[in-house]
C-alpha cells in the first residue's frame, strides 16, 4: 500500500508539473492592463444610471381602456367543428436567430463579451474595489489578512472562470480546490488565483452602486446585472415564433424576504423566478424575480411579455397563467396564446360541464367563444387547453402505455388522436424546463449566506 501511494504520489506530481504555468503569465497580463483599465474605469462615457435600469423592469403601463373592456368580458361557449383565429394576431416572419455576423469571434472569452461586456465589467470592478475600501474602514483588519488590492478587469474575469469551472470539479468544501494534498488537490487552480484572493473578491464583489441605487426595488443589489444580461441577449438574438412563459427555482436556503417554499417543486426552497424562453432552446429572453409584491396576472403576463408584442409570436403557458382575460389581451397586443387552464376560469354553463365529465377515454369536444378555442380530451382525467391560434383538427400521436395497460395487451406504445392544440403544448411548453435542466449542469453548489450571491 505504502508503494502504491508512493507512486500515485509521483504520479500527480509529474502530471501537475506537465500543467502550464500560467501565473507568471497572468500577473504580466494583469499589470500591463492596469494602468489602461485604470483610465478607462474614469473615464468612461457610459456611466451606469440606477434609475434607467428600472424603468424597463418595473414600466409597465396599464391600458385602461382595454383593462375595463376585460372586465365586462363575458363568454358563450358553443360547440363547434371550425375555428378561425383572430386577424390581430400577424403571421411571424422568420428570422436568422443572430442578429450579428459572429464568425470572426474565435475565443470563449468574445462570445461571453456578447452577454457581459467589459464596460460593465469595469463597472463590477470599480463598485466592489468602492465596497473594499468601506469595508476596511468600518472594521480592524485581522492579523493574517492582507492588504486589500484593487481588482482588475482580467482578475475579475479570472474569478468568473473559477465559478463556471467549479461545477466541473466538485468539492464538498469552497477551500479545497486549493488543498495540497496529493489525491484530492486541483492544481491548475492556483496557478490562476490564490483562495484568499477567491474568497476576498467573493466577500466583497458589487453588482451595483453603492451610492446610487434604488433601495424600494427589493432586486437592487442584482438588478444592473440582470438588466445587462436581458439587453445584450435580446440585441444579439431574434427569438423563434414559439416561446414559453413559465415559473423557475433558484435554491436558497438562508435569510430573505421574498424567499418562497413551493412542496411540489424539486426545488422546495428559493426564490422563484418568472420566465421566457424560446420553446425549444436555453436561452432567457426575459426573467422577473418574485419579490413579494402580488400583481394580478394581466399585469405579470403582461409585463413579461411586452418585448414580444405585435411580432406574431406564440406563447405557452400552464394553468397558473391561462385565463380567457390573460389570452384576449395578449390578442389585442398582437401575440398568440395557448395553454392548459382551469375550468373554474372559463364561465361554463353546467350542461358544458356534464358533457365534459361524460367523455370516455381518447374522447375530444371543441368550444369557442370570442375568438378562444376551447379543446376538450379525456385521458385518464379530462385536459383543457385553452387557445387563440390553433385549429379545429386532431394529430396522431405515439405514446406510452400505462403499466395496467401494457400487463393487459402486452404493447408499450399505442396511436392515437388528440387535439392539435394540445399536442401542440406538450411539445413546446417545457422551454423553461430545459433551461432548468442546463442551468443544474452548471449550478453553484457551495452555500452562501448571500442572496444576491446566489442569483
């Protein structure tokens, strides 16, 4: 055993020598760019306005008129065999999904400056190096701690590195990925940053002004970096005809106000996220973080969807969403609707309600009412999907069998016929939910105290 260790011993040595060393390397980097990031944090034109940033997240208007149109809104549903969706809604026109030429962009580092730029990572450095500095004032400094040195653009870059490599390599504890022990250490890490210079940027990193800024906004600490996330995204990228509104949750398990306890998600504790994404890619278009304040769902639905209005999209929703009021004022705003909803929402008379109870297994009914198509099919319990944009026809669908049902006629598959509108929704609502699963992949799993941190 003792040979054995030995020679794993000289084994990772050998390989840890192979690795190139890159520290000398980036202290020349990091000094030769000081003194131009220097200059180039004073005098920088654009200079972030806390103000600006919330007028696109919190400016959403009210239309009376429309809002009280609503209000009176009452439906007849009759049965029917043809649906012709509302001329509001305009034929999409097919886009390149980039918006600029980006062969020329060869290096990791280019396609994150798309999302992030330098000027705002400028930023970043100039409010936590702001942040640093008070801190040292308020307090002693400890014996063993040293001095605090100013952060630069390449050293923050540095530290972002680290966070998406982390996940990579995990490590039951944030300290050990700088351990010198032979079978657990991760070598290429401290030829990039030292621990105390990880852990002193991660105490002390700003996401905002700490002289400006928007104390009523619950968000303020994370706000301009969402804000320059959701802008660069939408200017580099034109979204598909389908999207999907949808819920997320970001684990958190500490202190916060706005922090929410959902049992039947996988993720009971967190925050709670409002979401678009295109139906079938990870891609964020645009997020609302619940904040405590309760919005009724004209006003959420709404707000999330103003970027996309009168474009001809498509949007899909769950049953917390859907609601005849939600779909006839995303009709008026040019944008198209489809999703599952309750039936305690939709003014059925009792006879449309017996008619539904009644239906036997693969069986389907359609209604309409003010340019809302109502489609009917029974499962193993009725599904209602509520759409403005879909037509009176049925697709066959490949589907697997139940348990009961395989024991009975042996077969795992089965054909049948639904509605197109829902067969439409099971295929292009879940583009939340594969961002949810893209997001894991790279998830932060070392806890924090701080709840900006973990946003």
């Amino acid at each position: 055993m003792n040979l054995r260790s030995s020679g794993s011993k000289n084994n990772i040595a050998s390989q840890s020598q192979n690795i190139p060393k890159i520290s000398q390397q980036f202290r020349d980097e990091e000094a030769k760019h000081s003194e131009q990031e220097e200059s180039s944090s004073n005098s920088a034109s654009t200079e972030y306005s806390e103000d600006d940033s919330d007028e696109d997240s919190q400016g959403f208007d009210y239309d009376e008129d429309l809002l009280t149109n609503l209000e009176d809104l009452e439906l007849e549903w009759t049965e029917t065999l043809e649906f012709i969706k509302s001329n509001k809604i305009m034929s999409f026109r097919s886009k390149n999904p980039l918006k600029n030429d980006l062969s020329t962009l060869v290096e990791p580092e280019n396609f994150f400056g798309l999302i992030i730029t330098d000027e705002f990572l400028l930023q970043i450095c100039k409010w936590t190096n702001e942040n640093a500095s008070a801190q040292r004032n308020r307090k002693r400094r400890e014996s063993h701690e040293k001095k605090w040195e100013p952060i630069t653009l390449i050293k923050l870059k540095a530290f972002l590195a680290l966070l998406f490599l982390m996940p990579l390599v995990g490590k039951p504890n944030l300290k050990d990925y700088w351990s010198n022990k032979a079978l657990t250490s991760t070598p290429g890490l401290k030829n990039i940053l030292t621990r105390d210079e990880f852990l002193k940027i991660k105490r002390n990193i700003r996401f905002y002004d700490t002289q400006r800024h928007n104390k009523q906004d619950a968000l303020y600490r994370v706000r301009p970096l969402m804000n320059e996330i959701l802008s660069n995204t939408n200017e580099n990228y034109n979204p598909p005809k389908e999207l999907t509104l949808d819920e997320t949750m970001i684990s958190f398990k500490g202190r916060c106000k706005f922090r929410v306890y959902m049992p039947l998600k996988p993720v009971r504790y967190g925050f709670k996220a409002f979401t678009v994404t295109p139906s079938d890619e990870p891609i964020v278009l645009n997020l609302s973080v619940y904040d405590g304040t309760n919005h009724d769902l004209i006003h959420l639905v709404g707000s999330m969807l103003k970027p996309f209005e009168s474009k001809g999209h498509i949007v899909y929703m769950d049953r917390y969403y859907s609601s005849p009021k939600v779909f006839k004022y995303l009709e008026e705003k040019g944008i198209g609707a489809c999703g599952t909803c309750l039936l305690n929402r939709l003014q059925l008379t009792e006879e449309i309600k017996e008619n539904i109870d009644s239906l036997q297994k693969n069986q389907f009914l359609y209604y309409e009412s003010e340019n809302l198509l109502l489609s009917v099919w029974k499962d193993k319990k009725p599904v209602t999907v509520l759409s403005t944009v879909h037509k009176v026809k049925q697709v066959r669908v490949i589907r697997r069998k139940r348990k009961q049902d395989i024991e009975r006629v042996k077969k795992h598959t089965e054909a049948i016929n639904i509605p197109m509108a829902i067969a439409e929704y099971n295929l292009k609502a879940r583009g939340v939910d594969i961002f949810d699963q893209y997001a894991s992949y790279q998830a932060f799993s070392h806890r924090s105290v701080k709840w900006y941190l973990e946003l």
